[in-house]
C-alpha cells in the first residue's frame, strides 16, 4: 500500500474520500485484487501519517458501497468485481464551497440597527426620477418599428443607434476626433473592467489609480493587475510631483484618473493640471483614462475641458455613462477611444456578456435625442445645488470643531476630515446605532495608509432636510464619542509632576 | 553616458523617445547640468548600440522642445532651467496600439462576397418575435408603480421580483432545493464568465468541458483557466469513460456539461449517462455546472430530468437563460445553485457591472408570469419541428454521399460530417462564394484535434424553405470541391506498372 498518494490541498475532497478513492485506485491498476485483504486502519494510519479515525472512515465508506467486504475480526478484503462496480461506492455529499471557493472580503458588515440616512451610497434620488417622460419615450421605442431590430442579438459594440449618436455628439463637442469609436458598456463598472481584462496576459500589468479611489475600482483591478500604483489625491485632486514619480518608476501601462468632482474626494483638477497629467501621461508612455462620469454634475463654476479634448494625440480614452445621469437601473455607459483600442475592449465585451441589453439603449437615445436629457440635467444640478450647500453648511455647523472639509463644485460626495483623535471606523458604529450610515475612507485606499481620520458623505440622493439631519446625528455621535475618549483619557494615571 | 538605460521591450514608447527620457533622467539626478555637451551621435549610438538616427531623432526632439541647445558645429548642450522646463519636451504621438494590446483572434474573417443564407449563427428567427404581446407586456411594466425601482440601482443579484419567480418555479419542478439561490446574469454568457472568474486565485483552475463545445466557452477560460480539459462528445452525450479519465487525472475544479441539445453537436445525454456524469463529478470532487439553454426547444421526445435535479446532493449549478427561448436582444440569463457558490458569483458580478439591466428583467417577468412565454414556447417548438424536419430532409437530398449527421430531438443545430477528403474549411471558401456561410468544426475544438470534416448547420432562424436552399447550394459546392479533388489527383503523375 505505500504506492497510496493522496491529493495535496486544495481538492475540496474530505480526506478519507481521498484515500478511498486512493484505495479504489489501487484495484484499477492491478495492485490490489479481489479478495485481497487491507491492512489494518491503524497499520495504514502510521503509513500515511494520517489519523486513524480517517483510515477507518474510508473503509466504512467503501465496504458501505459494496467495495469493500469486512469481516470481523478478519479485517477488510476487496469485494468481488461485480458486487463492487455495481453502485456508486460511496453515498456522495455536498460540497465544501468555503474550500473550494474561499469567500472574498467585498460584504461590508450589515448596520445593526436599521438605518434610516444612509451617506453610504452615491445614486441619484428617486424622487427626481422623470417618471412620466420616461413613460412616454419607452412607450414610443417599444411602438417603434425598430423593436424587432432592440429584440434581436446585436453587435458586442451596441446598439448602432446609439453609438452613432453619441459619437455624432463627441464629434461636435470636440471631444471625439477621426478615428475614435465607442463601446457601449454596462454602465462605467463594466468599462473599468473590460480595461482591466485588456491587460490580462500583457507583459506589463500595472495600472496607476487616485488614492483614495473609488472603491469598485480597487476590486475590479484584483485579479488581472499585477501592480496597483497609487497616486495621492489631494484637494486640487492628483498630485503632480507624485504623479510624475509613480510613472517614472512603475511605468504603469494604464493611467486612470476621475478629474472632475472625483470619488470619494470630490477633488476637482485644473485645466493646468489636466495638461499636466496628460503631458506626463505621454511621456512616460502610459494609457490615460479618463473617467468622467460626474463633470455633468457641475452645481456652480465654469465646466473644464475633459482629458480627452486636451490630449491632441488623440489617445486618451474616455468613460462616460447615463447611471449617475439619469437611471442608475439602466445599465448604460460608453467607451469613447481611438478605434483600435475599442476594438479590442469589444472583443473582451463579446466573451464577457455578448453585448449590452437593447432596449435601455434604445429609450435611453431618445431620452437625449428628444433633449429631455438636459432638462432632466437642468433640474438635476438645481437640486444638487441645494444639497451640496445642505451638506457643507450643516457640516459646518454640527461637525465638532477641527473638521475639515473642502466645498466640491458638483458631484455627489463631500469629503471629511475629523479632528484627532476621532477615526471614521470607531465612529461609524457609533453613528450607525443613532441611524446614519457612511463609508469611512479605509473603504476608499488603493495605497498603504489608509486616512483614518476620512470618511465619505454621498448626499446624492438625499433631500437636503435628510442631509441636514444626518449631518446632526453624525455630529452628535462625534461628540459623544469625543467624550468618550476624554474620559478614558482622564482614567490613565496621572504622570507624576517632577 | 555609460548610466544611460533604455527600457527593454514592452513600453510602447519608441527607441528614440525612451533615449530622450532616459537623458533627462540623468539631467534631472544631476549626472548632467547646464551647459554640458552631449557625446556626438555616432559615439552614443556606439556606446549604446543604437542607430545613429535614434540618438540624432532623440537630439532633435530634445532641441525642438527646448531641453537641449543644439550649436552648429559644437554639438548639442543641456539647455538652462528655465527653458528646459517650459513646456513639453518633445511633441506626444499617438500611441502604438498594436504593441500595447496585441490583438486577440477572436474575429472571423469576414466572407468577400455578401452572405445570402447564414447557418453560421444560432439565434432565434425575428419572424417568430411575438411583438403585440411584447408590446403590451411591456406597457404593462412601464405604468406600473415598480418602475421607480426598476429605474433605480439594486442588488447585484438582480431583479428582486424575477429572482423570487424564478426560485419558486425551479422548486416547484423539482430543480431547485431547499438551500439554493438564484442570480441573474446577462445572459449565459455572463455566468460562463462569473464562473470562470470563480477560478482566478484558485489554486486549482482546471476546468473539464466538452469536445466539440460552443467557442464562446473556449474563449472566455482563456484568461483565468490554467488548463482546459477536453473530453470528446461523441453521438449520445459527453463520452463516460473518457469523462472518468479525465477527472480522474486531472481533477478538474469544474466540470461544464450541456446535457440537451449541446451546441454543436445537438447530442442529449440519456438519464442513465446523466447519473454516470452526477457519480463521477461526486466521486472526483469537480464542481458539476449545467449549461442548459437548450433544453425547452425539444421538438419531439420526452423531457429528460436535469443533471440539477438528478444530483441529490443539491450541489449542481444550473444555467438557464431567456436569450434562447425569448429575446436575446434583451440579455437575462440566471444560475441557479446554492447559495454559498451564488453569493460567491454575486460578488464577481457587483465588481463585473453591478448588476443587471433591470428594465428587460421587469417585462420578461411579465412574460413568463403571464403565461405568454409558455405560449411562445409552444409555437416556437411547433416551427422548430419544422425547420429540424427541413435542415435532416435537405440533408439527405443534397450532401454527398458519405455524408453522416445525427438527427437531434431539438435544439438550434445540426452537426454534419463530411465524407473524405472534403474538408470543411476549405469547403467554406467555395460555399461563402455562392452566398451560404456557416462554422465550420475546428470553431469548437477544445481539444487539440480539430475535427476537419465536421461543420455546424445552425437551423434555428431560417425558414424552412431557406433551410432546404442553403442546403441545397452547400451541396452543389461540397460536390464541385469533390470533384476539384478528383481532377487534381488525375493529374499526379501515374505511377509505373511493375
């Protein structure tokens, strides 16, 4: 029996269905025949250096399923062949998906108690929803005559109607040149994935992120990025000098940058900035990608030239989506790239899901066709006016003294600094119990250092008498546990005064 | 200049560029300063091993952006601050996409002449859409009170009211147990995806599939998959002992099946094979996934069980999908399993796109629960019997002699082979010319021998009288490349008689 090799781990398979199957091996090849007696569970343990409840549970399992035949006092024998293939030899059990499949660290842990304000999440209110223009365009798509074509299979780049328009529009914006295509994607997360995967099996997989960065994009460069870069954001958003070391000495393949009301800092770039960035991007020969999901979210202030205006090459590709726009449900997004790059990003698309659903296309290219788009814009930036001064005034004034801030011009998402010693972890419990729930900005580091005294208020989708309230809430909690930590402070021992 | 370092391969930057950084490198450490003269072209270029253009264009860009001073006769010097750092220092060019992403073989060369009739694709015919119904179902959903919470984002494991209908059908009928969960996926095609996903960081990765098998499987592994194993299918289903083989070697983490109809080959397995799969993915310890989109188009025959169904140990993964049997214009598919692997899956879809399109989940919803897609179903299988009968009929009259293909119970396609020496891809050229296209076998091989006589006559979305005419002009082309074969081998010079 010393030809008996087990698998190593990682199979998923108890160990004494290891060894049986071993066993079962054994008879197969000829070592073992009919009739032919085991040795002794406990003579096989010290063998294998197995235990021996694992030695005993394999022969209980074969002679359970006909396989094996014991006889008492004897000992075990191989059954004869007829007896042994005639069932499955062992009753099978289900399988251990912790083993095979080890959990990742996605789930954030559930409040306790309910949460009646959440600042967790960066989705725009329902409330604003356009209900009844929605119904009317979606009403007209579907009496279309192009409903046969929206329920057909398509192309992995999107519905033809849409991509031509959106290109049309890039093209007159000055923001697509001769030889750009677009890939429709589901939305901006698909985009970011779809890049990530375009490096899988590249020589070279770094990519250059913000820090912090929105956290979906840490997790989606997980599997095929070898080398996640992060570039410190600060108020004024990436940081050159910083910038421009990581590339010298990283040379990611891949630059992606939010430049416009970034999350979860908000942090806006200048237009001198933004040549800066691209100029550095072309000299050390990285990919710029640009994601410009919020600059339609501008409250106040003159909008910025996108990355991709600015970069005269022409090689910056540019990520845009209707979810933070419009309906988050609907799952659209683009690609805006040089066509050689889409094409490739359309090949990745094909394999990963074939091609966006048709229909949210199609009613989504009326909602902009029609120009209810920007009227739905229009009065989405009103609102979020009213609540960014919500946010930043209620901050203002119920946040204990020594926070920090710095005032966005648009976006969805105010970034915060507490005062020593508070930390947005402890804090969030605190704050959760009372109701309130956010993301402290552990959540948001793509680098080393977590900012442990950050955390992200997404006021998005909230009213600002909700954004009002939970500012006050959170502030409370701030304080208590600004107490808190005074008062354990108060029982160290005094230091003796000499 | 002897610190000069140029990048090995792989930067995407030009030779001529990666000098002038690497240049401006030495200024920025202070190797060089202001004022220092460069060595000549030709003795850089022969200390570096360079062409002399290189270091002249390197020079020349230097120059141009100011960084160095160029002095007729003197040579080249480093420039002062000032002006070496006013702007770009030497003018960006577009990137070279072909050596930062090579392309992917993914595209099929397209056909020179226009395609009149295409067996190559399986997908549902546009005729048979029932575009009153869809209409008024979707009408339905669009002035439904739920269309706020379509519009807005939700759970990565899709549309709350379609995955509780779909969990209640499936335990209903006997598939889905006590312990399973269900996810909605963009179609099959995602969850082959998500599922491969799974593998990435495993340290086991293989994963067994079937030979001949659908290439959109074979491309989508490609990534993630460490080692694909083939195992043959032959006419009634996945080949068992070469099944118990191959597990049994290679202990595939997963193990992919499609039990009904597969795709190519149109092979079902029997229930009695069914349990020789369920046995032995127990017995190595493979994780059992069911492709089975096919399984509602049988057109004559009794239903058999799913391999879900069968596994009493519940640990199957069943793939099921709307695109196939509905509109594959709108993308659902679901994975029902249970539910540590679904939430496992959820996790991979939230970072892939968050979730899916909620709106053509809401309307096929009312699709299903209306009874409209039994309905559908029903006509489809009616019109399906027909075009079986058609493509089988078409067959016998048309292809040459030798010709062998298995008449399927249902499904979109019919497996032929060729008799010798026809090969089916050069077979494709002539047949492409006279209008008709379609795969041929080495599409599907995912083993690594190609099966070179065998093409995939996908019926599904051509009437029954296209059916018999592309069958038709494929055979005038299959016995005109015969008899090309013949007149080449009467000219072979003829061997002497002894």
């Amino acid at each position: 029996m010393s030809q008996l090799k087990l698998d190593s781990s990682g199979s998923g398979l108890p160990l004494y269905r290891q060894l049986a199957e071993a066993i079962r091996r054994l008879v197969d090849t000829g070592e073992l025949q009919t009739g032919d007696r085991l040795p002794a569970t406990r003579e096989l343990a010290g063998q294998l250096g197995l235990n021996r409840t694992t030695v005993s549970a394999a022969y209980a399992a074969l002679e359970e399923s006909g396989f094996l035949e014991g006889q008492v006092g004897r000992g075990s024998f191989v059954a004869a062949r007829k007896t042994r293939e005639a069932e499955p030899y062992f009753a099978a059990e289900p399988l251990d998906w912790d083993t095979l499949f080890p959990a990742g660290d996605w789930a954030r842990p559930q409040a306790a108690s309910p949460v009646e304000i959440s600042f967790a999440s960066s989705r725009p209110p329902e409330e604003d929803f356009p209900l009844a223009v929605f119904r009317q365009l979606a009403k007209e798509t579907i009496e279309s005559t192009e409903l046969t074509e929206i329920l057909q299979l398509g192309s992995p780049l999107g519905y033809g109607p849409l991509r031509r328009y959106l290109l049309a529009q890039a093209q007159q914006a000055g923001v697509a040149r001769a030889g750009d295509d677009i890939l429709i994607t589901n939305g901006c997360q698909q985009a970011l994935d779809l890049l990530s995967r375009l490096l899988s099996g590249n020589a070279n997989r770094a990519v250059a992120v913000e820090d912090p960065v929105y956290h979906g994009l840490i997790r989606v460069l997980g599997p095929s990025v070898r080398d996640v870069v992060p570039v410190p954001v600060m108020e004024d958003g990436i940081n050159i000098e910083a910038l421009e070391k990581a590339l010298a000495e990283k040379r990611p393949r891949l630059l992606i940058v939010t430049p416009s009301f970034q999350n979860p800092t908000g942090a806006t770039l200048s237009v001198e900035r933004r040549k800066a960035v691209i100029r550095l991007a072309h000299r050390f020969g990285s990919v710029l990608v640009e994601n410009d999901i919020y600059s339609e979210l501008r409250y106040e202030g003159e909008p910025l030239p996108t990355l991709k205006e600015l970069d005269h090459t022409g090689s910056t590709i540019l990520l845009r989506s209707y979810s933070k726009i419009a309906f988050p449900g609907l799952r659209v997004g683009w690609v805006l790239g040089p066509r050689p790059v889409v094409a490739r990003l359309a090949e990745k698309k094909q394999w990963a899901d074939l091609h966006s659903d048709h229909l949210s296309q199609a009613i989504l290219l009326r909602f902009a066709e029609s120009g209810e788009l920007t009227h739905h814009l229009e009065r989405t930036r009103r609102a979020g006016k009213d609540r960014l001064h919500a946010v930043c005034d209620a901050c203002s004034r119920y946040l204990p003294s020594g926070s920090r801030w710095r005032r966005p011009q648009g976006g969805m998402s105010l970034w915060v600094e507490l005062p020593a010693p508070l930390r947005a972890d402890s804090l969030l419990a605190r704050a959760r119990e009372r109701g309130v729930d956010y993301l402290p900005g552990s959540y948001f580091s793509s680098g080393q250092a977590a900012r442990i005294r950050s955390l992200r208020l997404g006021f998005g989708g909230l009213s600002p008498a909700v954004i009002r309230r939970g500012v006050q809430i959170l502030g409370g909690a701030a304080r208590e546990e600004l107490a808190a930590y005074s008062a354990s402070a108060g029982l160290e021992p005094a230091m003796a005064l000499v």
